[in-house]
C-alpha cells in the first residue's frame, strides 16, 4: 500500500469542509416539513465530515508512523478553524449538541472496551504506584500552578490562585486509553499504571474541586468551610469504586445468566452496553465521570458471564468484536470533536499566550513527577509521566465552575484565565500523542536490541 | 428453552421503572463537576431503561408468536405512561433530545439496513404498483379525512378539512421495514411493493403538504396561490431520487473505491455510514425524509463496491454483519421511544375520542384502497395495505406545522384535532404489526397447504 500524496490528502479535508459549508449555509429555506422535530440535518453533515476527516487524518497520521488518533485530533482543529479562513459555516460543529452526546457516548465505549481488555487483578497488583503516581499528579501541578499564578496575577485573592493549581489536576485518560490502543499496549504495565491512576486521579480531583470550591464559597459568604461535606463526597467516590468491583462482578454474572433466557436479535450487545451506561450512570450520580463507570464496567465484565448467553444465541463472536462497528462509528466523533473544540484564535488573545504558555508548561512538567511514583521496576517511568499530561474535559468544567465563583467582588476565574485553561488543555490534549508513540516505541527499540543477540 | 412466566416478565419492567424513577428525582444535588457540560446523566438512565425495556419486550412478544417491535413498542408504552400510576420520573424521557437524536439515527440505521438488502432492479420491476398503491393511499384517506374532518366540524373553513385529510397521507415506513425484517419478508412482492410505495409516497406527501400550506398562506393573505412553487418542491425531490439512483450507484463505487486507499480500522464502517449520513443528509435538502435518503443509500451500495477494501483491510466480513451490533443498539431506542410517545392520557381527552376514532378508522381503512394499485398476480393485496397503515412522524410534523398556520383568523390544527392525530398516529403504528402478522403467516401457511401435496 502506497502512502497518500501528502498535498492531495491535506487538500481533501479543506475542499470538503468548503463544500459542506457553503450547503450548510446556502439556501436557509428549509422545507417547512421538518418543523417541530429534531433538526437532524446539522447532526447529518457534522457526523459526515467527522467520519471522513477522522478517516483522511488517520490514514495521512498513519502513513508517517503516528496514532490514528493524532489525525483525528487535527482533522478536528481543521475542521474548527476555518473561520480562520472565512469559512464560519463550520463554526456550529463546535457547540452542537448532538454531536456532542454522540462524542460522549463514544468515550464511553472506548473506556468500555480498555476495561474490557484489562483485568482486575492485574490492575490490583500496580495498585499502589497506581496511587502514588496519582496523588503526585494532582499535588505536583496544583502546587506549581499556584506559584505561576500567583506571580502572573500577584493582586488576586490566594484562594484563586489556588482554584488555577486545581484546574490542573485531573487527567483525561481518553487520549492516552486511544494511544495505548492503538499501539496494542493497553494490557502493559505502564499501561495499567496509567489507567489505574486516572480513575483515581479523578476520585482525587473531585475531592479537590469539593475542597478548594467549598473554602472559596465558606470564605465569600464569611463562614467557615464544612469538612465534612468533603468526607462524603470522597466517601461517596470511594465506596462506588470499591461497590463497581465487588458487586459489579457478581451484578454482571447475574445479568448476563438471566439475559442468557432472553429471545431476540442481539441481546448479548444490547445487555452489555445496558450494564455499561447502567454502572457509568451510577458513576456520575456518585459525581465521578462517566467514563470511569464505564472503564470499571469492563474491567468486572468477564467472557465467562456471556458464555452461556453466546451459547444459546450462537452469536457466536465475542463482545469485543461485536463492540468494534460501534466503536468505528463513535470513537472518531469524540476524538474529531476534540480537536474542533481547540479554538486557535484562543491562542492569540493578547495577554492570554504568555500564562497560557507556562501554565501548559507546568501542566505538561508537573504530571512528570508521577515517574516518582512508579514502583516496578520493568515500567518505563518517563511513559507513565507522558501518560499522564492530558488534561481534559475536566479542567475545562473545573474552570467554568471558577467562572462563577466570586470571592471578594472578583471572579475566581476571569475570561483570561479561561481562555488559558482552553490553550492548555487542548496543547496537553495534542502533545500526548506523539511524545507518548516517541516513548513507547523507544521502548520496544531498546528491548529489541537488547534481546538481537538471542532471538533476532 | 422455556418461555418465561408472563406475569414475572411484566413485572421487571415496573419495577426497573420504579427505581429508576425514584434514582432519576433523588437528590437533585449532582456533583458540581459537571456544569458546563452535556448532562449525559439522563441519557444513560434512559438508554438502559430503553434497551432493557426492548429486550424483555421483545422477548415476552416473540415468545406468544408476535414480532419483538410490537414489544419494544409496548414497553415503551409503559415506560412512557407511569404517570398514570403516578410515577412521574419517567416522563421526562418523552422529550429528552439525546435519546430523540440516537433513535433517529437508528431509524436511519434501519433503513440502510433495509436498503442494503434489497435491489433496484427489483424494486423498478413493481415500480408501477408502487406508485399506483401509493397513489391511492394518498387520495383516499385525504378524501376520507375531508369529510370526517367535515362531519365532525362544520363550521371549520373548508381549508381546515383538506389540511386534517392531508395528515392521514403520508405512511411511516419504519414500522412496516422492521416487521418484514423480523419475519424475513423484505425481499418478498409484498415488502418491494410497499418499501417503493412508501418513497414514492413521502414525495407525494410532501406536495400535499405544499400545496394545501401554500393555499392556505395565500387564501390568509387574501393572494393567489403560486403553483411554481410546488412544481419546484416535486421537481428536487424527484431530481434527487433519480439522482440518487444513477449518480448514487457511480458515486458509491467511487467512493468506496478510494477508501480502499485509506489506512487504519473500521474503514468499511466509516465510510458506509459516511455515504448513508451523506445521502440522508441530501434527502433531507430536498425536503424529503432522511430515510428516504438512508434507504436510497443501501439500495445503491453494492457488495461489490467494497471488495476490494475488505479484501485490502481484512475485515472480511461483509456490511450487513458490521451493521448488525450498531442496530441491536440505536434500533430498540427508535422503537422505545416511538412507545413512550404514546401519550395515553391524550385518548381520555373529552371531545378528541371520538373525533380520534373516527380518524384512526379512516386512516386505517383509507390506505386500504392500496390494495387496488397492486398489478402482480402472485402478491397478496391486503398484506400490501396493511403494510400502509402506520402513520408516523410526518403525520404528526405535518399537524404541528397546522397549528402554526391561521386562515380566517382560526387555526388550522386546533388542540382537539392536534390530540386526535397524535392518537391516530399511536393507533396504526400499535395495529400493524400484529395485523401484518397474521397477514403474511396465512399467506405462508395457504401456500404450505398447497404444496403439499408435492413437497412436505
């Protein structure tokens, strides 16, 4: 297979996005006949164009040695920038709504299936570098980003300087679950590290947003601040984890052996996929993200509970394949739509590059303090530090919560900080990729050449 | 394997509802975490509701001989009118955009799938009971709907009626599809005669639609009713019919053609879907239903299109078993859903009863005149109108579109006439499927008493 002319495939997505765009706008009269229901056609085109940009990235990303996903990413920035160039048709994809819950549904299924392809006790047995290397990332970053706000904005109240440190914490395990599956190295023990500590790196972020929200709320208002309510928030996160595990398990074997006397075409991807947004529900009810119920969904989802289903129905393959269609179609819209989410122009608001370039800085260094954290000694350190920079969708709603607190007459998260937050979160989205492939593909070099003179 | 207790089987999905009603209220105070983004919260308890509610459904169904859609649509019914039982919770689901967007896309899915199966040579073969079936199933229920509307209402503007005649024309074919895939009669006469008649049909619907809107915006505005206007609506959607069955055919081959150049996985999956969205898209430009278009889609790609990029890729399993995983999930949520829109309350609505009777009867037995149109002798006439009995969206789109338009100061769809079409639309979508059942089971066992004699 020959790689794609480089020119021709960087035109394709631009020629493409034109096209739609100019019938996106073109002729605002539509027929009278859709009124009153969704308006499914911006959803129509928007999925479209995410499919085929996702696919010409890929392949483009691909063909020079990168993850799929890296061309998704940057499908996505193009498709979201072309107000850049005068085409603001495009502009919609950004804010619509049901690209968006495609996209989340998406994340969903690709946390689904990591867990699927992960196994608890080998998850348990890096349990505590997991944890470590969590509670280094969030206090590394927190720490520094106080310090670089502290000495950006000197005239603000500490605690905001505080609420920008938290806005650091939280990794999004989306890209690097992408990346370690796309290089098959899900199941590796940097692998395992790195998932085991985002799920709790993000018990610990909502600890952190409770505590840090619950002074600046107590310190507005003049009061003192609750500890208790923190308590229950970390109970709370901690107790559904232990529960998804425990009783997740046996919840699981007995869904699946009752669904196993069910009639009908595709019970066995209609079940599974109820038990995943079921536990991801009871995730975010706790105040979780969704997508670590669906990851611990996987993670206690065993072949063994769907044999006897799988036997009765003779659907004969297992969930994992039956599972791909669907990620096909959805993964790329959450990973395309990231990349339509990264507003350049953000990047150029005077007085925002500067902070924006440190904090992104920090936010990239302060997560390298995880390799500390890394107590096996065949895991690659540096892998696991990289692993962890993505920030995401977490730091953008930990800084839009900011935005609407106010302490001392001024608001914890002005519009400057924000936009810095967006630059930092999608530079940190972007970097991962390569530096992450860059790593892990030294890895394998190494231990190739190590072992040339035995095996190869 | 044994059928499952009937009265168990009813109860699960009360109980399900119950508590997830109760979880859906309880404690408003979701973790602060996620303002800002989409509330997936709703979405996921609704999609396991959805997809559980489907599969015992179905299962309960299928086990007393009728299709698993009629369950899901009854589960739905459930699901959508706990408020009877004062279980309110739930009715939140009813409106829910998430779960609207998803269950369109599995209508879309369906009718790809649908498409996919059958041939346009075929189809051109009864090309002429098509149109003459879907010719008459929209004359004779606009007629019959005239003069109910008249009888009911005889101080209504003229206008009023033929505008109430005009919401009994166009058939939803959703239903139907699904029942001939159940039984595995798609590719029968019967399922091309009614699969052709019901696209031909949504264009006609669509000129009913303007001409009767159009008459009454002009008689409103006291002006003379442009018919270039409607020529020009006929004129694009039947331009985009043949165009999407000459160009479509080229334009597939093409496309496909060029994917087998793209690198990565679920190529086959993107880009099918991709040209289904797309061409759905266009259906929807013209003006025409997006299935319409989904189903032009499948009806134009051909395996052949894309054996070079399975033999490229390795995927090595054909389209319509890649489909099948993404239908077991978006399909149900369509059927749920158009369940839980069965508003029961609306049929004790004083004064809309017998009014919404009336209709119902008229609609139904309207589209029996179809039966005339059909001109092959081995096909059975009365199985063809039936298929054409279900009343979906488009009647309900084409009501909402009469209560915004006013002709001598009233309007056009009053409140009384809304609920009565909502009922109508409940009704033959809740009648076919047991009606067509019993249809094509007697036409199957006449034909086994007949042979035999020879062969069994």
């Amino acid at each position: 297979m020959r790689p794609p002319r480089l020119s021709r495939a960087l035109l394709v997505p631009v020629v493409l996005a034109t096209v739609a765009a100019s019938l996106l706008t073109s002729g605002a009269a539509r027929a009278a006949g859709e009124a009153g229901a969704v308006d499914m056609l911006p959803i129509l085109a928007g999925l479209v164009l995410i499919l085929v940009g996702a696919k010409l990235g890929g392949t483009l990303f691909e063909s020079i040695g990168q993850p799929a996903v890296l061309g998704e990413l940057l499908a996505g920035v193009v498709l979201g920038n072309l107000g850049l160039v005068g085409i603001h048709a495009l502009e919609s994809l950004r804010t619509d709504l049901g690209l968006s819950i495609l996209a989340q549904i998406g994340v969903l299924f690709l946390l689904f299936q990591v867990g699927l392809g992960s196994d608890v006790q080998k998850m348990m047995a890096v349990g505590v570098s997991s944890f470590m290397v969590a509670l280094l990332g969030v206090i590394t970053p927190m720490v520094l980003g106080y310090f670089v706000s502290l000495w950006f904005f000197p005239a603000h109240h500490p605690l905001t300087h505080w609420f920008v440190g938290a806005t650091l914490t939280a990794t999004s395990v989306g890209i690097t679950a992408r990346v370690l599956a796309d290089l098959r190295r899900t199941d590796s023990t940097e692998g395992r590290i790195i998932l085991g500590a985002a799920v709790i790196d993000d018990v610990m972020g909502l600890i952190v947003l409770a505590v840090v929200a619950g002074i600046i709320a107590a310190a507005d208002r003049g009061a003192a601040f609750q500890p208790v309510t923190v308590l229950w928030i970390g109970g709370k996160s901690l107790l559904f984890l232990l529960g998804a595990v425990i009783v997740g398990r046996w919840l699981s074997e007995r869904t699946f052996k009752l669904a196993a006397r069910l009639r009908g075409e595709g019970i066995l991807v209609a079940v599974a996929l109820a038990f995943c947004f079921g536990i991801a529900y009871l995730a975010g009810r706790v105040g979780l993200a969704p997508i670590v119920g669906a990851f611990a969904a996987g993670l206690v989802l065993d072949e063994v509970h769907y044999r006897e289903l799988n036997e009765r129905h003779h659907e004969g393959r297992d969930l994992h394949e039956l599972l791909k269609p669907i990620a096909a179609f959805l993964v790329p819209v959450f990973f395309v739509l990231m990349g339509i989410r990264v507003d350049l122009a953000a990047f150029a608001q005077p007085g925002v590059l500067g902070f924006a370039t440190v904090l992104t800085l920090v936010a990239a260094l302060g997560k390298q303090a995880c390799s500390l954290g890394v107590f096996e000694k065949e895991c690659d350190r540096l892998a696991v530090g990289l692993g962890m920079i993505p920030r995401g969708e977490v730091g953008l709603i930990f800084a839009s919560i900011g935005s609407t607190l106010m302490i001392a007459g001024e608001r914890v998260v002005d519009a400057a900080v924000f936009s810095a937050v967006v630059v930092m979160v999608s530079l940190t989205t972007l970097v991962t990729p390569p530096l992450l492939v860059w790593r892990l593909r030294a890895i394998d070099a190494r231990a190739a050449t190590r072992e040339k003179p035995g095996r190869r």
